[in-house]
C-alpha cells in the first residue's frame, strides 16, 4: 500500500496539474513555494535509485523530465525553478515511491549547493 499509488489510481484525490500515461503531476499538499508540483511516475518503484536499476525504470526517468518541462510551461516557470529528489530516510524522503519536487514561482534564494 502506496499514498501515491493511491493518487495515480484516483482513490485518494489531487489537484492535477499534468498528465499523461506514464507520468502524474500534482500539487503538493503543503507548498514549500508558489509553485509546488510533485512528478510522480505512475508505475511504483521505491526511490531514484531503485528507477537506475532497471531498463524501464530508466525510461520513466525519461518520462519525468518530460513532464517536468511541461509542468514548467503550465505554470509558466521560464525564468527558472528548482527539482528537489529526496532519496532515502537521511535525505528526507518520507513518501516511498519515486517524486520529483519541482519548485518555483518566486526567486529561490536559500541554496545549500
Ligand atoms: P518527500 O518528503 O520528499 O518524500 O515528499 C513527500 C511530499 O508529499 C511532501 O512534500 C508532502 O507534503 C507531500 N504529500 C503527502 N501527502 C500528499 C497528498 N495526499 N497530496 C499531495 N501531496 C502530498
Ligand atoms: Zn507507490
């Protein structure tokens, strides 16, 4: 049992802001900034890591920066933004299935990198 799983097949409701047959991008419940998306293969696969260990996980990869750039279109990000993966307890995932943070609408000044 999945929380995001549980979004991709509509059990649980969202606030969609793109989709297609691979990929599902929602608003985060609790924005960390104007914008606050999180890409979300519809396929489970735990974490970054566990999407590099196999050739479809690799494709959905692909699928994600696809619906990132289009995320970026519908919420007018051309002046930039920032796509956050938290990967593992100590990087401070606490969703485990596989999402992408795309973050944006305002100057992000706060870098740690
Ligand atoms: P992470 O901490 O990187 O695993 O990110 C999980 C994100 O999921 C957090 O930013 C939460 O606010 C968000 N989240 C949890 N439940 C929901 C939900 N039902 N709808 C939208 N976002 C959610
Ligand atoms: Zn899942």
């Amino acid at each position: 049992m999945c929380i995001f799983c549980d979004i991709v097949e509509g059990k649980i409701p969202s606030t969609k802001v793109y989709e297609n047959d691979k990929v599902l991008c929602f608003n985060d419940i609790n924005p960390a900034a104007p914008v606050h998306v999180l890409v979300v293969p519809k396929k489970h696969f735990d974490d970054i890591r566990d999407m590099a260990s196999s050739a479809e996980g690799k494709e959905y990869l692909g699928y994600v920066a696809e619906a990132i750039d289009e995320v970026a279109k519908i919420k007018d990000l051309g002046t930039g933004f920032r796509v956050i993966n938290n990967c593992g307890a100590d990087g401070g995932q606490t969703v485990m299935h596989a999402h992408f943070h795309v973050i944006g609408g305002v100057k992000l000044s706060e870098k740690i990198l």
